[in-house]
C-alpha cells in the first residue's frame, strides 16, 4: 500500500510540473524518505520514477539506465535514510550541464550507481592525428558534449598493440547508451603505414578527424616537447637538415615527416573515401574554437551543443580554455606541456623549411578542399 501511495503523490506531482522547484523537491523527498525507511520494497523502481518526473531532457535515457542500477536500501536505518534522501534530492535539483555526466552528478552526492550501464562498442570516429596539431585540445572539447564518450589516454591499438586483438581494443572504450558516440584520440596514427588497412579490417565506416597545422610550426613545436624531455638535444636546424648551407631536408627525422601531410592523406585515402575524413583547422581550434568545433559536430552528426559560451582565451598558455561547469572549482584548461614558449629558430632556417613543405601543402590543399593558409 505504502508503494501504491508513493506512485500517486508522483502522478500528482507530473501535473504540477510547472509548479515551483520547492514543492516538487518537497514531494520527492517525502515519497523518497517513505520507501527508504523500509515501508516500501522497491526504491529503484521509485528511484526511476523520481528522476524522470524530475529530468525530461535530450539524455533521459541515461537517467533511467543510471537509476536502475542505483544502490538498493540493504538495512539501512531511518538516519541513513534521511542523509541518502536529503543526497537525492539535492542531486536532482542541481541543473544537469554538458560538463558533467549525470552519473558524476550523482556521485559527487555520495550516491552509489553502477558502472555497467550501457556497452562497450568499437569507436564511431577516431581522431588520427596530427601530433601536435591539437588533438588534445579537440578530444577535451568534444568531450564536453552529453552524446560523446572518448577514451582518456591514447590506445595506440592500430600502431603498437594491434596483435592484442579487436577485443582488448574494444574493452578499452567507455560504455554507452544508444545514441551516443564511442571515441579514441592517437595522434600516431595518421603516418603509421599499417593504420589505415587495420582501422577499415574494423570498419571502414568509421569516421576519421585529422587535426592539421602549419607543419613549420608543428615541426618546432614537436622539437620543443621533446627539448623538455631531453635539454641536450642537437639544434632544431642540425636535425631538421642534411646540410643547412645546402637547404637539404632531413625527411628521416620524425618532426619534419609528420608534416607532410599530402603524402600520409594518400595513405589513408586507399582504404577510407575523402568524405570519411574531416580535416580540422590546429590554428582555427585556437583563434575560433565554437566555430571549428561546430565543423565538428555536424562532421559527426552531433547537435550543435558546444558554443560560445563554453571557452574563454587564457592568454598566459595562447590558446582557449574551457569555462569552469556549475559545481567545479576552477576552469579547464590543458595541462602544463600545452603551451610550451618556443626555443628561437634563425629565420632562414624556418624559410628553407617552408620553401620544402609547400608543394606538400598545396596538394593538400587540393586532396582535402581547404586552403589553410600556411604560405
């Protein structure tokens, strides 16, 4: 009887769902304490019914699949009841922002809900390079939106551990619901000779995101990573040339061969059509990140939820950090080793290296539509 009362104070309340936020918190937290308190034997059934008289929005599918695996009364006292009510209540009340999934929305109430909502699928869209173009940045970004689920670190499956097999690979991803994209970021992949021929043994549906930049710069960026790691390394120019009198590019050296862009595309362009690739701007990522990152979500057929309103420009690092969400304590922004103050490189050494890449540019160019202005 006491479950029967519950389901119709919440009938009641989904008509008065115009009614003020105190009323209805009030209405839940009573329906709540009621069955918490042993009167009733089926709180994730409440549960469920709470959060959606609570939450109608465009992920309420993952509301629901989260209170189904909420944590079940086991004993608990009528204090405990009180404390878990009043921890329920407020996480349904906080405004529920792209920023933070709703399981970390609960979670940080000290609700306890399951891991194993939804299922690890292979990746929809990889985000293949380049390194040093700012795909971190781009991972970081998109992961700011409700329907995107990427893997942190990079898995390197496709260049070092493709004999693991498909199945690791797969364990690797996020769980996710339906309608929502599964994601992976490594920047390697895009001049590994194998990569291409093994992502499309997976799926040559899926969609590639090749994050590109001016390659002089990219090249020196590249050297000054690797300059922190290693203060005794040779100068830029002795790496970057055979003989620097002579103007004669080392193509060995890994910070120059990234670069070259048009030769890796022809690569990736045996197995994947040209529209399976979308090619992002590293310079617009930093100077117009809502409009580049708009590219994006319709490449990915993704509503339009990242804008504006989510980046501001720190202009200690040079580039846009992400506005700090409702209930976080600082702004996000990419870690120390972004943003690095370059090491000064002689001027015709930088001239000489452009005069090399561009006829590599402007075939790219030409292969991918774009003009990106490095000249």
């Amino acid at each position: 009887m006491g479950c029967s009362i519950c389901r119709t104070r919440l009938n009641f309340g989904r008509a008065l769902s115009k009614a003020s936020l105190p009323f209805t918190m009030l209405l839940l937290s009573a329906c709540l304490f009621y069955c918490l308190t042993g009167l009733c034997d089926s709180a994730p059934k409440i549960g469920n019914q709470l959060m959606l008289l609570r939450y109608n929005g465009p992920d309420k599918a993952q509301f629901v699949a989260i209170s189904h695996h909420m944590e079940p009364p086991k004993n608990r006292t009528a204090s405990a009841a009180v404390t878990l009510s009043a921890r329920f209540v407020s996480a349904l009340s906080q405004p529920l922002v792209p920023e933070n999934s709703l399981l970390e929305t609960f979670a940080k109430s000290g609700i306890f809900v399951s891991n194993t909502y939804g299922s690890k699928k292979f990746p929809q869209a990889v985000i293949i390079g380049v390194k040093k173009g700012g795909t971190r940045a781009l991972l970081e970004f998109l992961r700011v939106h409700p329907d995107v689920r990427a893997v942190g670190a990079e898995p390197h499956f496709f260049d070092r551990f493709y004999d693991k097999g498909l199945e690791w690979y797969r364990n690797l991803m996020p769980r996710t619901l339906d309608g929502q994209i599964t994601m992976e970021k490594t920047p390697s992949y895009f001049v590994t000779k194998e990569a291409p021929s093994r992502l499309c043994a997976m799926s040559c549906e899926t969609k590639l995101i090749v994050v590109v930049r001016d390659p002089v710069t990219r090249a020196v960026s590249d050297y000054t990573q690797t300059l922190s790691k290693n203060p005794e390394l040779p100068s830029f120019q002795s790496l970057a040339f055979k003989n620097v009198s002579s103007g004669a590019v080392d193509t060995t050296w890994s910070a120059v061969r990234i670069g070259m862009y048009a030769q890796h595309l022809d690569n990736w362009l045996r197995h994947f059509p040209l529209s399976h690739l979308l090619f992002v701007s590293g310079e617009r990522l930093v100077s117009d990140p809502a409009e580049e990152m708009g590219r994006v979500q319709d490449f990915l057929g993704l509503k339009r939820i990242i804008s504006d309103k989510h980046f501001y420009f720190n202009h200690t690092k040079g580039f846009p950090c992400l506005k700090k969400p409702e209930g976080s304590s600082r702004p996000r922004c990419l870690g120390k080793s972004k943003g690095r103050t370059h090491p000064r490189i002689p001027t015709e050494v930088l001239h000489k290296l452009r005069e090399f890449y561009r006829p590599f540019n402007l075939r790219f160019y030409q292969i991918s539509g774009q003009d990106f202005g490095w000249e």
